[in-house]
C-alpha cells in the first residue's frame, strides 16, 4: 500500500460517518419526489383524462431513461478533472440545482395545460439534475478507503442513512400534507413547505459531504470497466441463471411496490381525508423490514432458499388476504388496526421474499465465473437498480390504467378544489391580518376538511373495493408467478453453488 492509501486509510473513520451522514438529505429529496409528487399533483390540481395521461406517461418515460443513462453519466463524471476532483463538481453542481427543480415543481402555482408543459420541462430537469448528483455520489465511495472491508462498512452505513432519510419522509409526509395536520391548512403550502426543507437537508447533507470527506485523487486505482448496456445485455445473454434472476428480481421489486402505491387512497376512502393514518399504516409496513433484518440470519440457517422462498409466499399472501378482509368485512371501529396488522405480516413476507431473491441473484456471479471464467460483478449488480427503475416505470404505468379505469381523477379534481379554495382563503386572511386570524384560519381548515370528507363519501364503493383488489391481487399474482419461474428455471441450489465454488477454486490452483 502506497503513502497516500495509508494516509486515506487514517481518516476512515471520519469518511466513514461524513459520507454516510451525506445520504440522509439526499434520500428526504428524492422520497419526496418520487413518492408523493402525483399525489401532490392530483391533491392540488385540476386535471383531465388527458392531461392526467401525459403526466403519467412523462413519468413512465423518465423512469425507463433513468436506468438508461447512468452508464452516459459515469462517462462523464470519469472523464471530469478539476481541481476539486471528479466527483466533488458533480455533487454539488447535480445537488443545488437538482433541489431548484424540487422546490420549482412544488411550489409554482399554475393550472390546466401551462403546468402540464413546466411539468415536463421540471421533471427532464430533476432526472438530469440527479443522476448527476447520484452518479458523483455513489462514484466516489471507493476512493474513500483502498481497503475491501472497509468500504463495505461505508456501504452498509450509507445505505442504513439513506434508508432513514427515506423512511422519514414517507412516513411523516402524509401526516404534514393531508388532512387537519397539513402545514399552514392545506396541502398547497404544506407540500411548499416540506419541499424547502426536504431541499435544505438536501444541500446541507451534501455539501458537509463533500467538504469534510478525504478522497484519494494521487493514487491511480485499477480502471473500472464502464457499464454499457451492450455489455450489459451481452452478460445477461450468456448466463441463463443471471437471465432469470433479473426476470424475478423485477417480479419481486414490482409486487412489493403495489401495496403502498395504492394505500393512501384506499385509507381516504375507508377512513377519511386523515394523512397521520396513512403514516401509521406505513410505520407497520416499514417496521417488518426492521424485524426481518434481525431475524433473517437466523432464517437463512433453518430453511433451504426454496423452502424459505415459500414460506416467504406463503406470509405474504396470508397478508394480503388479512388485507382484503381487514378492507371489507371487519367492523370499522378496529379495521384501521387490523390493517396495520396485515400490512406488518405482507412486509414481512414480501420482504423476507425479496431478500432471499437477493442472494439467489448474487450466486449468479460465481455461477458466471464458473461458465465463463469472469466473474462482472460490476455488471451483474448494476442490474439490481436497473432493475430497481425499470419496476417503477411498470409501477406507474400499472397506477395509470388503474386511476383511469375507476375514475380516480374525478374524485381527486374535487378535493384539489377545497384544497386551492383553502389555500387562497387562507392566504388572504393573513394578508388582511384579520384581528381573529386564527379563529378565521381554524374555519376555513374545518369547511374544507368537511367538504373534502363529503366527496370521499359519495364515491361509489366499488372505488376503494377495486383499489383494495389491486394493491393484493396484482402482488400475489406476480409474487407466485416469480416463485414459479424460480422453482421451474432455478438451478443454483445450495448443493450446487457448493460444488461451483469447489470447481472453480479447482480451476485457481492448476
């Protein structure tokens, strides 16, 4: 190891914590954007069947060409040399204006077609604006440490910081933009609100990042390959295994991602216009993520992968039937609680699911090495968020035909009325400083929450009843259709990884 890898080795320490601390704003931002910005679109605008189509479909779009043009970007920030570095330009730069894109989208005011076209403009800008940031960030980790092992506690660390950062904003948001909660009466200030500071921390976690981590830029490391997708492709052709790892991967990440995309309009109908019920509902949902981290290793010894995949299934399923049935039958009174039962038992199965499928596409790497003597690890785990992405843009596209087909717009197009007659009300009530501000704030609060609740009410049962179908049925049909694939193609079994592992150090020491 060279003067300048021991010197970078000191300071790990610091890196380690001033780099992870980074993630935590950098999550708040993106949750924000990508969890709630067609909620806060159809909540605080009036928008027709077309222009509800070109939004989705915008969104659609962007998130099949976010997981093309990572590799586009991890050029550029390669090829960049200043005397801040590579990677340090790229962060602030994709940082600051990444966040004017955020707090532009949630705070301009305008309607009907004019904020369809800035629509579409903002939200190029934002998956510009971030992936210059994400690349630059998530590039300049190895150079933080020359040292394995230390730089997969950087991962894990980082990882477990962003995932708070990600955790926090999909909880409380809902609790802060609907309902008597919401910041300053109604959703237009509050989602104003929560954006600036969802920026702030933004900004502030990544220039604290950046000016407190020590990067090696003396040192010349082993050159990466770069990730294109023809090689990508090309790695996935010639290794069925990883073929269908990616196929189940993408299965899994698309089942999991149903219940929640629908859960809070399922909750207004069922329970009222209340955003602090939705967070509890997440909170169960989310807190099955945090058991099965402490009881997966203890898991992983009992149950063989394919046994344990289908109890995973099995969980799962139980979970969203409870579901239904916590959504149809159950009385109202204790419904909201048996919900949140049934949403700790779906997370918990469906997220002991996809970790097993985690590992089971991980093996495909030795699996490689044992077919073609290469291992591309690096192209086999840049699948995972290409994966990730691709999942998302079916996600939408699936939420899109949903919203269309029961009518979502014409209920939301009602509520987005109380919404901007509050926020208008509100505000001319604090320009003329009325003597009993709040008393007159309080009412106008009340009236809109009144007749938000009167809309939810007089739509059609069959609404919440075909959204409850689709945030169980659809999962459980891609869950059991990805265990089908895996029982059916899968060939790396534990007793065959086994003996790959024995043939290819064999192969190692002739």
């Amino acid at each position: 190891m060279d003067k300048s890898a021991k010197g970078i080795d000191a300071y790990f320490n610091r890196n380690k914590w001033i780099y992870s601390i980074g993630g935590i704003g950098r999550d708040m931002s993106y949750a924000l954007f990508t969890n709630f910005l067609l909620t806060y679109i159809l909540f605080t605008r009036s928008v027709d069947q077309a222009q509800f189509t070109v939004i989705s479909t915008m969104l659609v779009i962007c998130r099949i060409w976010d997981g093309l043009n990572d590799p586009i970007m991890g050029g550029v920030v390669e090829n960049t040399r200043t005397k801040f570095g590579k990677f340090k330009p790229w962060i602030i730069i994709g940082c600051i204006t990444n966040g004017a894109t955020v707090i532009a989208m949630f705070t301009n005011r305008l309607q009907g077609w004019n904020f369809i076209y800035l629509f579409i403009v903002l939200y190029l800008l934002w998956d510009i604006t971030y992936t210059m940031n994400d690349i630059g960030y998530w590039s300049m980790m190895p150079s933080l440490t020359s040292k394995p092992g230390n730089r997969d506690k950087i991962v894990a660390l980082a990882n477990l910081f962003s995932g708070l950062g990600n955790l926090a904003t999909v909880g409380l948001v809902p609790m802060l933009t609907a309902g008597k909660n919401a910041l300053g009466g109604n959703s237009i200030s509050a989602y104003a609100i929560v954006s600036v500071f969802a920026v702030s921390m933004f900004i502030i976690c990544q220039i604290f990042c950046c000016a407190g981590v020590k990067e090696d830029r003396t040192s010349k490391p082993e050159k990466e390959e770069r990730i294109g997708l023809k090689k990508m492709f090309s790695v996935i052709l010639h290794n069925d295994q990883l073929l269908w790892a990616t196929l189940i991967t993408l299965l899994s990440n698309l089942s999991g991602a149903m219940l929640t995309a629908f859960a809070a309009y399922f909750i207004y109908f069922r329970f009222g216009y209340d955003g602090g019920k939705v967070t509890l509902f997440t909170a169960f949902y989310a807190g099955a993520a945090g058991i099965l981290l402490m009881v997966f290793p203890i898991l992983c010894r009992k149950f063989v992968r394919k046994k344990a995949l289908a109890m995973a299934l099995a969980v799962a399923i139980v979970g969203y039937i409870g579901f239904i049935i916590g959504g149809t039958v159950i009385p109202s009174s204790i419904s909201l609680w048996f919900l949140c039962g049934a949403a700790l038992v779906t997370g918990f199965g469906q997220n002991w699911f996809s970790m097993v499928v985690m590992v089971i596409f991980t093996n495909t790497i030795e699996y490689n090495e044992y077919k073609t003597g290469s291992r591309d690890e690096a192209i086999i785990f840049s699948l995972r968020p290409f994966m990730s992405k691709m999942s998302s843009a079916l996600q939408q596209l699936i939420v899109t035909v949903v919203y269309l087909a029961i009518g979502m717009t014409g209920i939301t197009n009602k509520i987005s009325g109380f919404e901007q007659n509050a926020n208008i009300l509100s505000s001319k009530a604090r320009a003329d400083n009325l003597p009993n501000l709040e008393a007159a704030l309080n009412k106008i609060e009340a009236d809109k929450l009144s007749g938000i609740q009167q809309v939810l009410s007089s739509a059609p049962e069959s609404m919440s009843m075909k959204l409850a179908l689709c945030m169980t049925v659809i999962p459980i049909v891609l869950l059991i259709l990805a265990f089908a694939i895996l029982s059916k193609k899968n060939k790396i079994d534990e007793a065959e990884y086994d003996r790959m592992i024995a043939e290819i150090e064999a192969r190692k020491s002739k």
